[in-house]
C-alpha cells in the first residue's frame, strides 16, 4: 500500500486528525476580519473557550503555534531579576527553560531524566526558600509520553505565593487540569492537540492574579492587547481567519461532546494503548505511574530498529505515528491518542504492529493486543 495522507491512519502526538467539518470550516471565501461576520465568529469563540479550559478567566487567542503561546506567557509574567523556578523532565520542559531565559536572569532549572518524574522535593525546597516569583513546568510531557503530578506541587506553590504558569499545549481537552482548583495563574494550549483543531493557533487562559501582572515583553505576542481585544470580539493584529473559523468549529463540537467525556474518553484510549503494548510485549518508555493518557511512547522492539517499525507501518499499513525526539530519536515511538482518535484507530495500528513482529519472528500470541483493546472498548 502507497502512503496516502487523506486516507492514512493518523495517531501522533500532534498535530491530531482533524473532524470534516472542522476541515470544512477552513474552506470559506476570504472574509473581513475587522468586519461584523467575523467578529461575530470571534464573539462565539469567546463564550466557547471556558468548555475547553474547564475555567472563566481572561483569555488570548494567538496566531502562532504552542511555542509562541510560551513565549507570550513568559514575556509578560516573568521579571528580569525576580527568580524564576522551571521544572524539566523532557524536550519540552528543556524549551521552557531557553524561552523563560530569554526574559529573566535569575532561573533555578531542576531537571529530571528524560521519563522521570519531576523532583517535587527539591522544587518544595526552593520554594520554601520564599523568593520565587514563578514556577514554569509542563503538565503533559509528550517527548516522552509522561504526564507530571502538578497537583502535589500546589501546596508549595500557594504558600510560597509564586505565580503557577503551566504548559498545558498538550493537556488540555486531554488531561485533566482544574486550573481554578490549583491555582493555575496563566496555562497554554495549542489548537492541535486534544481540542482537534489545526495547528498554528495558541490559547492562553490567565486568572484574575495572572491578568493584572501583565507586562509587555514583545510587540506582536504581547499579551495585554490580546486579551484586551477578544472582550471586544477583536484581536490586535490580522488574525490567521481559516483557522479561527475551524477553532469555532473544533470548540462547538466539544461542546456537545463536553470536557469531561473527552477527557474519559481519551484515558479509555490511553488504558487500552497501554493493555494493548503489554500483550505484546512492548515496554513503557517513562515510569508507567505517570504514563501519559494523551500519547504512549514505547521503547522500540527488541532487536527493530525505528526504520522496522515506523517506515514500515507507514509505507505497508498507512499507519503513522510518531519516533522520538533529541537523544531519544530512533530509540522510541510514540502512538498520540488524543483528540477525536477512536477504537478503529487503535484497532488498525495494533493489527499491524502484530504484523511486523509477525514477519520478525516476534510475535507471541497472535491477536494478543486486539483482544486487550476490546476488552476496553465501550
């Protein structure tokens, strides 16, 4: 079988699959974005947003991807000489930490091994110590399909009085992340992960506390005006429509799904991903405790090499997922289960992945994997 995009069994880490309608949404002839259409889009969009972030609050939507939301979030919340407290255990976590350096001097970085939780005791100690202006961590970690447990950072976090700024690019409408609870002060998301949508747009949610200690940091990610547009239905710069008309689109269809059944639904996935792997023999890559219930890395099989099992479940099946990243590349996959992915997705990777051991003489139960899934199916 030829690789074929439109019709190809598509399970990464992001960007997701995307709904037709969502898809279809993106077709519309050019409209004004400072006309009265338009911002009667961006009015729907506004009252949509607390479905997705689960929280009211003060929001921006960027034209950009995560990474842009990072910035925008720490441009304006970080300060030059107060200290900054960044929490890393993978690719991700290691980003946050060169974007906050960009904006403040006085960064304490406490790293992890890539699959390992964060150091929760050596992050209560430093903020014990009363100067941390911020804590910058990860809440979903898909480099290494882990997802941290912020909710035993957020005594620490409240009593020392830090702002919390998580990156939540590939938790939220994934995972659950009760911003209000644990007093997320400013969370990004991206549009193209458990929300479905296209990538290249950045979602921002502040607090009440998070909004009031904006500062401007840069012109065009500069927070302020974005937040300060969309109340009036507007951004500041030419927006990228396309994709806003598809986030409409992507937002009313988690409405009627609710946050709450898409996140069931996706650990029901994540349940039977992990089921699934072990019938078959495949290890975990990150301590299974905190496996992430958005995207599954597993180590690649004994003695197949990344090229064994990617190229050929692409170019054989028509099934991608996703290899690894920085030192981890070509020594795990990962299967993204996020989204709208759904049983028939897990159903085909998995029978070929039999396949390929199969062919390599690796297969110990024939059907082993099929019949975990289904023993989780609805």
């Amino acid at each position: 079988m030829t690789f074929d995009p439109e019709t190809a069994t598509f399970l990464i880490a992001g960007p997701v699959k995307i709904h037709p309608r969502v898809l279809r949404a993106m077709s519309l002839p050019s409209v004004n974005h400072r006309g009265d259409y338009f911002h009667g889009v961006v009015a729907e969009i506004r009252e949509l947003l607390p479905v997705l972030f689960g929280a009211q609050g003060h929001q921006a939507i960027l034209s950009g991807s995560g990474t842009a939301g990072l910035e925008a979030m720490y441009a304006a919340l970080l300060r030059k000489k107060e200290r900054t407290l960044v929490l890393a255990n993978g690719n991700f976590g290691d980003r946050s930490d060169l974007i906050a350096r960009r904006y403040c001097e006085n960064v304490t970085t406490l790293s992890a091994p890539w699959g390992q939780h964060i150091p929760l005791e050596a992050a209560k100690k430093e903020l014990e110590k009363g100067d941390v202006r911020a804590v910058c961590v990860v809440r979903n970690e898909t480099s290494v399909g882990l997802q941290n447990d912020l909710a035993a950072l957020v005594p620490a976090i409240k009593k020392s009085g830090a702002l919390f700024l998580v990156d939540g690019i590939s938790a939220v409408a994934g995972i659950p992340l009760p911003l209000e609870e644990w007093g997320v002060d400013a969370v990004v998301a991206g549009s193209q992960k458990g929300l479905a949508a296209p990538a290249g747009l950045a979602l921002i949610h502040l607090s009440e506390r998070g909004s009031k200690e904006l500062a401007s940091g840069t012109f065009y990610l500069d927070l302020a005006p974005h937040v300060a547009d969309l109340r009036k239905n507007d951004t500041p710069w030419t927006p990228a429509v396309p994709l806003f008309l598809a986030l409409r689109e992507a937002l009313l269809l988690l409405q009627t799904e609710t946050l709450d059944g898409r996140l069931r639904h996706t650990r029901a996935l994540a349940e039977a991903t992990r089921a699934a792997a072990e019938a078959l023999g495949l290890q975990l890559f990150p301590d299974p405790a905190y496996a992430s219930d958005t995207v599954t890395a597993l180590r690649n099989p004994e003695g197949l090499d990344d090229a064994a099992v990617r190229k050929v479940l692409q170019d054989r099946y028509n099934v991608v997922v996703q290899g690894g990243q920085g030192a981890l590349k070509g020594k795990i996959f990962r299967i993204g289960h996020m989204g709208i992915a759904d049983w028939p997705d897990l159903l085909v990777v998995f029978a070929a992945l039999e396949r390929i051991l199969a062919r390599a003489g690796r297969l110990r139960t024939p059907g082993a994997s099929l019949e975990a899934i289904t023993r989780h199916m609805p």
